[in-house]
C-alpha cells in the first residue's frame, strides 16, 4: 500500500478534552498547540471570545470552547490548570485559538467509523457534530469547526 | 509625453518624492490616475501590518490601551471638584469650551462599576479632537508614549466597537488601540 492511500483511507483527528467530554477536530486544521500566553481581553465582544493572544508577533483570537459549547464553567478537577492548552487552528485562511482543558491524543479514524448524532445532549446544537466515535468504551464527539466557528454569528457586545 | 512621463514628472517634484518614499518606507504603493480636465486620482495601499504610528499608552481597568496620538489635542489632571454638569452629562470647561466626560471603562464595556471617577480628588483626562466635537476621555493611569505598530484585530473579529487593531508592547503582551473616531 503507497502512503498516499494510506492517508485518503483515513483522517487524523485531535482529542482534547472539555469539561470532562473528549472532543475531536480533524488534525489537518490545527497548526500547533501552545500553553496558554497571557490573554488580552477584547471589550465589546462576544463573551466567548477570551480575548487576544501574540503568537510570535500575530495577534490571535482565543475561543473559550466551553462558552462557545455552553457546557458548565465548573471546573474539572481531574484536569490541572498545567494541562490546559490552546490549539491554533487555520480555518478559512484565519487563526483561531481554541482554549480547551487538556490535550489527549491522535487518532486515526476511518469516515466509515464516525457514526452520525440521532440526538445530543440539548446544550450543543446538532449542526456543530460532525459525528460521534466509540473508541475502547470511550466516546469522543467530532466537532464541525466550520459551522460552529462561523454559523451566524451572534450580535457583539452590548 | 506619455503619461507615463508625466508621472515622472509629478514624482519629480519634491513634495511627491517625499510622500512616495514615506509610502514605499511602509511597503506600501500608491497609484495615480489621470483624466485630463477632470482632476486626479491618488490611490495609497498601505499594508495594516506594517503602519507604525505615534501613541499614548493608558490604563483602563488595568488593561493596557493605546490611544494614536494624532487624535489628541491634550493631556490634563483635573480636580473632581471642578467637573460640572450639563443636562446630566459631566462635562468640564476648558479655556471656555465645554468638553464632555467619557468613562474609558463604559466605552469599553468592562464588567465593573461606572463613573466612580468623582470619588477620586484628582482624574486623569485624555482630550480626543477628532475633528468633530472634542471629548475627554478618563483613564485610569497615562503611562508613556510609544511608536506602536498597528495589527489588524484577526478576521474573525470584525468591526469591535471602539477598538480599532492591536499591538504588541514590550513585553510580549497584546495591546489594543483605541478607535477614537467611535468613541468620539
């Protein structure tokens, strides 16, 4: 088998975790994962938007991913402030940082093994997951960074 | 002469020589188009990345905010005492004029309390001429003054009320520019 095959046969996802849920991007969007910098919040912003980063010179936006999913604020002990870390994505030609808890692993996925969502948990809409996958008893929610990053954004600020 | 020559021509002249190698110096390029009997049309790119300006740097809730310092006219210390009110707007009285107080921290929609700036003897007024009416606006802390080159606040958020781009500060930290057209 050629590598080339080998790479259409399967993706390469992301693992990160958020408030105590394994959550996945494809790897080809992300860039680098960083420990957090200091944030510079932006006023007059959504309140998911953490703020600014300096990524060596660029200035970044950072997505606080549990208000962007609505999922609790409260902290998950399992995961130390250590672990946390923020993904750069490049997504329509933009970087984006993702804060997330903790960054698990990749994996890789056949698109044939990403089973589609029949319901989820109300606070995430349905149009964001791309798909959920069991791997060894553990579930891990495919994340549609297009349409959660870009559907209709909602009105700035107050 | 072609009107490739008569460009020459206007470049030739000192004043132009001065703005296209200003230009160039930002890595920037400027066109000029010509109709006869109708005027001329002077096109300048400059790229965001690259423009540097001349600002005053400002605490506001102890976030570090610069302010371009071609919008300000003046820098003042003023007595709480001497703030007065006009139709429920604070405003002070400058060589004569009124000038409207504006809360640094209520333009930016920080999640604090507003215009506790009367509790304090003494407050530190920016005032931002920006062509039309002059306003002052109160900051916290007036730090020092900085070339400052300006960057484009990302794509992805368009159009920040009151906040124009973004730079980056000695330290390695983001700052934000103050958009005094909407504050003003």
């Amino acid at each position: 088998m050629t590598k080339k095959e080998k790479i259409t046969e399967k993706t390469q996802y992301i693992s990160f975790i958020i408030a105590r849920e394994e959550y996945g991007v494809e790897l080809i969007q992300t860039k680098e994962i960083i420990k957090p910098l200091k944030i510079t919040p932006v006023p007059n912003t959504s309140d998911y938007i953490s703020g600014v980063i300096n990524l060596r010179g660029q200035v970044i936006p950072v997505i606080d991913m549990k208000k962007k999913l609505n999922l609790a604020i409260e902290k998950d002990k399992a995961s130390s402030k250590d672990e946390e870390k923020i993904i750069i994505i490049n997504i329509k030609g933009m970087l984006l940082g993702l804060y997330v808890d903790c960054v698990k692993e990749v994996v890789n996925l056949k698109n044939s093994e990403i089973k589609d969502v029949k319901e989820t948990k109300n606070e995430i809409e349905k149009e964001f997951i791309k798909g959920v996958i069991n791997i060894d008893e553990k579930l891990i929610i495919i994340l549609d960074l297009k349409k959660l990053l870009f559907a209709k954004k909602e009105k700035k600020g107050a | 002469m072609s009107s490739q020559d008569k460009l020459g021509l206007i470049f030739k002249t000192d004043i132009m020589n001065e703005v296209k190698t200003n230009i160039e110096k930002l890595d920037g390029e400027i066109y000029i188009e010509s109709k006869k009997g109708q005027g001329s049309k002077f096109t300048i790119v400059l790229p965001l990345t690259l423009a540097i300006t001349e600002a005053l740097m400002v605490k506001i809730n102890k976030e570090i905010f610069a302010i371009p310092l071609n919008a300000i006219s003046e820098i003042l210390k003023i007595e709480t005492k001497n703030i007065k009110q006009v139709k429920g707007n604070d405003v002070i009285l400058l060589r004569d004029e009124t000038i409207s107080l504006i809360d640094g921290k209520k333009s930016l929609n920080m999640n604090v309390e507003y215009n506790l700036y009367k509790t304090k003897k003494e407050i530190s007024v920016v005032i931002i001429n920006n062509g039309g009416n002059p306003i002052g606006l109160i900051v916290d802390e007036l730090l020092y003054q900085q070339e400052i080159v300006i960057k484009s606040l990302s794509d992805y958020l368009e159009n920040v009320k009151n906040i124009s781009g973004a730079t980056i500060i000695g330290d390695g930290e983001v700052a934000l520019i103050l958009d005094v057209k909407d504050i003003a």
